[in-house]
C-alpha cells in the first residue's frame, strides 16, 4: 500500500471522529514514517476501533442544539443507557408496541409513566404493569380509571361522579349535603337538637325541651315525636301544652291510644304567680267539678272518647282551686298556667 494512501486513510479517519464528535479516542495510534509499510492486520484494527467508537459511544454532547432524531430510528432495538442520564431524566421504558413514551427510574423494569397512541397516560409503580390510567374524555373533562375496570369516573369543573369509596381527610362542600344524598341540608344548631324527619326526604330540628321533659311519639305533629311532661304519678302527656284556657269553650286533643283512655287528667303548670301559687308550681285536674251558684255555673268536665281527649269549662267561671295562700275558693286565671292533656296510666 502506497505512503499516500495511507495518509489518506488516516486523515478520513481523524476527520470523521473530529466531525462526528466521538467521545473516546483511539487507543495506540499509529505513526507512519517515510518508507514504511502497514500490515492488514493494523489497518483492520484500526477500522475496528473506530466502528466501535462511533457505533456504542455517542454521549448527549454529540448531538447539536435543534436537532431531531426521527422517530423510526427509536422504535426497535434502542439502548436505554444511551438515550438516559439516570440522574436528571429516568429511563427509557416501552411497555406496549401501542406506546409512544415511556420512562422510569433507575432499577425499574416497568414504566412507571407512559403515554399511548391514544394519548392515555397511564401511571405504575415501576416494578408492575401500570394501573391507572387517566385521559382526556371530552371538552373541560378528565377522566380516570383502574386500568382492570372498563368504565371511567370523570373528574368535571362542577362535580365529580365516582361508583366506588372517596376518601378524604377533610370534605367542605360549598352548599349543605343534602338530606338525600346522606346528609342533613341545615347548616346551624342550637344546643340540645335532634334531628327528625318531616317526610320520606326531609329532615328539620326539634329543639329541645324544658328541664324534666321526655321526648313521646305524636301523631299529631309534622314531625311525629315531641316533647312531654311525665309526672311521677305515671301521667303521659297527650299533645302540646295550651299556653291559656277561657270560659264557656270545649277544648279538644287527639290522641293515638288506639282505645278510650279512662282516666283523663289536665295538668297545670303556673306560669305567672297566681292565687298564691308560684312559677313551675304544678295542680293535676281530675274527671269533673261542676256547681251552680246564685245562677253562676263553676267547673270544669275531662272527657274521652277513641279519638280525642275534651275539656268543657263552665259558662261563668274557669276550674276552682283553694287559693293557696288564704284558703279560699279562688277561679284560676287562664293566660296564667299551662294546661297539658294527660292520660293517668
């Protein structure tokens, strides 16, 4: 082989590596001196080094700013340490021929994020199949689903629809849950209330009652409980107090006893002090009082039937009591007690 050729040979060499950017150099250059010869076996390994330099050892600093790698020179048969910095960038993972993008961390042997030819982006753990998958659905919506179940949950601007378990460590919803979708639609309490319910969908507040008092069922309220008296002579109270009684007038109250009650009472409780009784003072009326004086009927009659519990005060005067500080006859003023139904049992 002629001492030019050579030359040429050696100078297309350094100008390839040169313009290639190779990361490595060639190990035990050759010197060539006037005169000399180069034996096949030199110029092959010469060759090898640099087929094996420009084929395995291109680094990140030999590709330019702006240029493109075509896609089809990615698709099959890539090393992942030369597509990677481990540190900065993850590793290049395909788990599908579907998949356009995939990476993980170092040691993975799944992706751990990848995006599909359909743009679904699914997520994994890096040392399973990915199992969740998240896409676009349409316009303003995210949609998201365990990749082993067929349906999506969509993730919308103005609410969310889930068929399993949301868990949260802290839910504050704009408006009040309502009662339907398990909540109470009420946003404000006062001590001592209980929730009831008005109707199949509807719940409302009972406050709560006075000291002593115990909540009884009463058909005859919106709600179907309320709260009562029970003294300690075994009187159930039937209905809501009346806040004052008048002459001359019968007062009725519906009961629920499914019978005819036969001993029917009238509690009165003072709520202004009256004929020498004081507030929260308690007199129990029992069956009838009924007297005509100097043409002035006095009294009062309870009455039942299987419906309804009566009271009948006189023409003239309310019931009569001993005033309790003279001992007197004395009538009981009406807008001065409350006078509750009650069935002795």
């Amino acid at each position: 082989m002629s001492k030019n050729l050579v030359k040429l040979i050696l100078v297309i060499c350094g100008s390839l590596i040169a313009t290639a950017g190779i990361a490595g150099t060639v190990s035990d250059p050759f010197s060539a001196v006037p005169g000399g010869t180069i034996s096949s076996t030199e110029l092959n390994g010469r060759f090898t080094t640099l087929f094996t330099l420009v084929n395995g050892n291109i680094d990140n600093e030999n590709i330019k700013a702006g240029a493109n790698i075509a896609g089809s020179k990615l698709a099959s048969g890539i090393d992942p340490t030369k597509l990677s910095n481990t540190t900065a960038f993850g590793t290049w993972l395909l788990s599908a021929a579907s998949d356009i993008l995939g990476f993980g961390t170092t040691g993975d042997t799944n992706a751990r994020v990848v995006v599909d030819s359909d743009g679904d982006i699914k997520l994994g753990p890096g040392n399973a199949t990915q199992d969740v998958v998240i896409k676009r659905e349409s316009a303003g919506v995210l949609a998201i689903r365990n990749l082993a179940d067929s349906a999506y949950e969509d993730l919308k601007a103005d609410g969310i629809t889930a068929s399993g378990t949301v868990t949260c460590a802290t839910l504050t919803p704009t408006n009040a849950l309502l009662a339907t979708k398990g909540g109470t639609g009420i946003t404000s309490f006062t001590k001592g209330d209980i929730f009831v319910a008005t109707d199949s969908t509807t719940l409302t507040k009972l406050g709560i009652g006075a000291n002593g008092q115990v909540l009884m069922a009463d058909s005859g309220e919106a709600s179907g409980v309320k709260w009562g008296d029970i003294s300690a002579g075994g009187i159930t109270a039937i209905g809501s107090p009346l806040s004052s009684i008048a002459i001359n007038t019968v007062y009725t109250q519906a009961h629920s006893l499914g019978s005819t009650p036969e001993d029917v009472v009238m509690v009165a409780t003072c709520t202004t002090a009256d004929i020498g009784y004081s507030v929260g003072e308690v007199v129990t009326l029992e069956n009838a009082q009924c007297y005509n004086l100097a043409g002035y009927t006095y009294g009062y009659t309870l009455s039942s039937d299987g419906t309804n519990l009566y009271l009948v005060t006189g023409s003239h005067y309310l019931p009569t009591i001993l005033n309790k500080s003279t001992k007197a006859a004395a009538q009981m003023t009406g807008g001065s007690w409350s006078w509750q139904f009650g069935v002795r049992e």
